[in-house]
C-alpha cells in the first residue's frame, strides 16, 4: 500500500507505470487487439494503413500491427527476466563481498572490476555470434552474463555503508549466519536501491536485445520488435518510402524504455528526499482581515479639552 501510495503521488512514477500496464496487457492478451496471425504472410506486401490493416503490412505480407503487439510479450519476457537476474546475481555478489571483507570481498571485487572493464555491446556481439538465432532463454543470459557488474559496485558501496550499524552487530551476538544476515537483514533496508537496480537493467535489456536483433544476432524468425526493424532494414523500407515499418517499431521501443526510464527516476526521488522537487510555498492569508475594524481613535486629554474651551 504504501509503494502504491507513493506511486501515485509521484508524476512520472504515475505515467511510467500507466505506460507500462499497457505493454503489460498487450503481452498478455494480444489475441484481443490485433487479430490477425503476425507470422503469417498472407496479404499483398507493403501496403499501406487501412481499415483491414491499421498500420499497413511489412515486407513479407504480414500485418504490422498483429506483429507489435505479438511482439511486446518477447520483448517484456527479456526486459523482465534479464533484470530481474542481473538484480539478483549483483546483490548476492556485491552484498556478499561488503559483508564477508576480507579475501571474498578482494575476489569478488576483482571478478567484478574484470567483468566491468570489458567493453559491453561488443561482448554481447562476440557472444550472440556463437549462439546465432537464439531464443529468449539464451538471450536472457547473454544479457544477465554482462549487465550484473555495475549493479553489483552501487550495491556493494551500499552494503559498505550499513555494515557497521547496531542491528547486524546484534545479529552477529545472536549468532546469525553470513547468508541469513545478508538476506533478512541487508537486502531488505536496500528495497528501492534494489527496485532502481532492476529497472535500469531491464531498460538497458530491451535496448541490447533489440539492437542485437536489429543487426541479426537474435532469431529472424521470432516475433519481437528488435525483428520488425530487422527486415525492416533488409526490405529497405525507409529507402522505398514505407517508413511504417520501421518506425512502429522503434517508437514501441522509445515508448517502454522511456516508462522504465521515468519509474527509474520516480523511485530515485521517493529513496532519496534530497532529489525531490522543490515546491513553491504558498502565502497564507488570513480570511478573518477584510472583517478587522479599524483602529478606535484615542480621546484627548482632559487639559487638552479644557484648553480649546
């Protein structure tokens, strides 16, 4: 209650999370948007927006809406799993290496650094290029393998922090383990660090993946957006005028990153009060003043009187 709480209080975690209920019921229930077979290459080619097609057809006959919407639940499938695996592994990695110190903490944070070094997207080439016309399991872990380290550095950093405070050393008296320490007693004081951490990997997720299969590392034959701009690209759509193909697409992908990107920043700002904006206060004005009376005058003197008498 209190994250939905917080969540509706927060602009852009509202439009984020609107954004992104609606991909997530377009994955769910595709068959009650587009009801057309997104594989199925059946009409005349390169048509263009009508009643029977709303956004035309691609270069092979099919129909490109059937093949957006179709492809949203691929495309949430890898943002979600690869995030939420990448989340996992760098918290059992950096947590561990700040709590333990010592030869794990200089192990594993060696292991980090080498992975963190390596150049990312070419990486996640070499590796695609071995595993040509893979599914969504396989590109999964091709995103997870590489997109752990830099979570794991801002959750050790983290961990680094807290490891000194009263509640884990009073664990520690208690004779708690290392893993039950780390588990009930960190991980759950670092939540929005965490919620932030995923997030960020599945936005980065959606963007490797589909540029992986924008240049033919992925599986041709699968129906995602990263596929649509795929042969989008060999048909030559936006050489020939049909921009349709290519830009549904792409603008699909703008639209999700730009919803994790704005639930990234919204959690941000509810962690950390230091990032909230600053609102203007506003003058308060008494509703009692217009009704004050007006200052009684004060009577002269008794002398004065006698005076001008």
């Amino acid at each position: 209650m209190k994250l939905l709480r917080a969540i509706g209080g927060n602009a852009k975690a509202t439009t984020g999370a609107i954004v992104l209920l609606a991909f997530v019921v377009l994955a769910l229930f595709p068959g009650l948007f587009a009801h057309d077979d997104p594989t199925a290459e059946a009409y005349t080619r390169n048509l263009g927006p009508s009643g029977a097609h709303l956004l035309g057809t691609s270069g092979l006959g099919q129909d490109t809406f059937a093949q957006a919407v179709y492809g949203t639940r691929q495309v949430l499938e890898i943002a979600i799993g690869a995030g939420l695996a990448s989340t996992l592994i760098a918290a059992v990695i950096g947590v561990s290496a700040a709590y333990l110190g010592g030869f794990w903490d200089g192990a594993l944070n060696l292991f980090t650094d080498v992975v963190l070094v390596i150049p990312l997207f070419p990486l996640l080439i070499v590796i695609s290029a071995y595993v040509h016309n893979s599914g969504t399991l396989v590109m999964i872990a091709v995103l997870t393998f590489t997109g752990w380290s830099y979570t794991a550095r801002q959750l050790r950093s983290q961990a680094l922090a807290l490891r000194s405070r009263d509640f884990l050393a009073a664990a520690k008296v208690r004779g708690e383990r290392a893993s039950y320490i780390i588990a009930v007693e960190i991980l759950p004081t670092m939540i929005s660090l965490l919620v932030a951490a995923f997030l960020t990997n599945a936005l980065y997720a959606v963007l490797f993946a589909s540029s992986l299969q924008f240049i033919g590392l992925g599986d041709p034959n699968a129906t995602s957006w990263g596929t649509m701009l795929y042969w989008a690209q060999n048909n030559e759509a936006l050489q020939t005028g049909y921009y349709l193909q290519a830009i549904v697409p792409g603008a699909a992908i703008a639209l999700l990153g730009a919803a994790f990107a704005l639930l990234n920043y919204a959690f941000d700002e509810i962690g950390n009060p230091a990032l909230r904006p600053v609102r203007p206060r506003r003058k308060i004005t008494s509703r009692l003043a217009p009704l004050r009376r007006p200052p009684r005058r004060q009577r002269q003197p008794a002398t004065e009187e006698l005076t001008r008498a």
